[in-house]
C-alpha cells in the first residue's frame, strides 16, 4: 500500500474545499460562539466514523457477503457521480435542505466529511486485513487532519481564496476525483472478470 496516493485519495475524496460553502452557511445558523466548537466536534465525529470503517471494514463485508470487486465497483460508481456534481454543480440546495438548529452528526460529520466515496475507499482498502490497517489508519488520519485544517480555516481562506477560487478549486478536485473513481471502477472490474 502506498501511504501517500492513498492519502491523497482520502483527501480528494474528502473535498475539504468543495465542502467550505456549505460548512460556512450552515454554521450561520449557530450562534457564534458555538461555531468553532461544533465544527470541531463533527470533524471528531467524522474521525470517529473514519477509524471504525477502517477497523469493521472486514467484517462487515464479510457479514453482508460483498466481495473486494462489488465495492470498488460501487465505490467508482458513487465517486463518479459525487465528482461529476462537483464539476458540473446542480442548484446550491444542500445548505436549504438540512434541518435546522445545531447540526449533530447529519450533515458535516456524514455525508460532507465521512460520505460514502470516502467510506467505499477505506471499506475496500481495509477488506485486505489488519495488516494494512495502521498504514491505513496514518493515511486517513493525515488526510483528516488536512481537511481539518481547512475547515477550521473556513472563514479566512474563503476570503483569501474567493468564491471563484473556491470554485476554480472544487472543479478541480472534481476532475481528479473523476480518473480515481474510473480506476476504481476499472480494477473492480478487472478482478471480477478475472476471476471468472
């Protein structure tokens, strides 16, 4: 496993600068005060969220009878879709759609931070057994704190970077995200059609 794609994967997947806007305008809705500690609170959440995919991936593959092949292929499927919204945006409504007051869990932690491409990700990496786990576990955690960073930044990089930066940033990402999740889908189907 090579730490450093896989953590560059996780970070890509995670879109800390896609996500800026919407953290920032569903934050408005808490009081100021609060902000700071509830955005690090969902990041810890996220984290949280992170580290038990890594350490259940397995068996819950095992459980639920998924083979390595059906996620990557599902986990492309997903990561295609997630970045092709990203360079081909639909209407700014993920922020009106939340539920409001405080947000607890739904929808910094999960879907924005701990979302299914990246779960899909650390669900296949982690199917290769605990060997791999503390390199993944260094991987996703650099990756977070990456993202963690970023986020705790919001309010000075959005004004440093610009909406169009952010922008220019999240197109980006997007397009980057769009080769990653055709790999994946291509291994998966590589290895399903290889072993029959």
């Amino acid at each position: 496993m090579d730490i450093v794609s896989v953590t560059v994967t996780l970070f890509l997947v995670m879109d800390p600068f896609g996500n800026m806007p919407i953290f920032l305008s569903i934050l408005e809705r808490v009081p100021p005060e609060r902000r700071r500690s509830v955005l690090i609170r969902e990041l810890l959440f996220a984290l949280a969220i992170i580290v038990g995919c890594i350490l259940l991936g397995k068996y819950v593959m095992s459980i639920l009878g998924l083979r390595r092949e059906a996620v990557s292929i599902a986990g492309g499927i997903v990561l295609f879709l997630i970045a092709l919204r990203m360079v081909f945006p639909r209407r700014a409504a993920d922020a009106d759609e939340t539920p409001e007051g405080e947000p607890f869990l739904v929808p910094l932690a999960i879907p924005l931070v701990a979302g299914p491409s990246t779960l899909a990700v650390l669900l296949l990496l982690s199917s290769a057994g605990p060997s791999v786990w503390p390199q993944l576990l260094l991987a996703a955690t650099v990756a977070w704190s990456g993202s963690f960073i970023l986020l705790v930044s919001a309010t000075f990089l959005s004004r440093f970077l610009t909406r169009r930066g952010l922008i220019a940033m999240e197109r980006l990402m997007g397009m980057i995200l769009i080769a990653l999740s055709v790999q994946l889908l291509l291994d998966g189907l590589g290895n399903y059609l290889g072993k029959s």
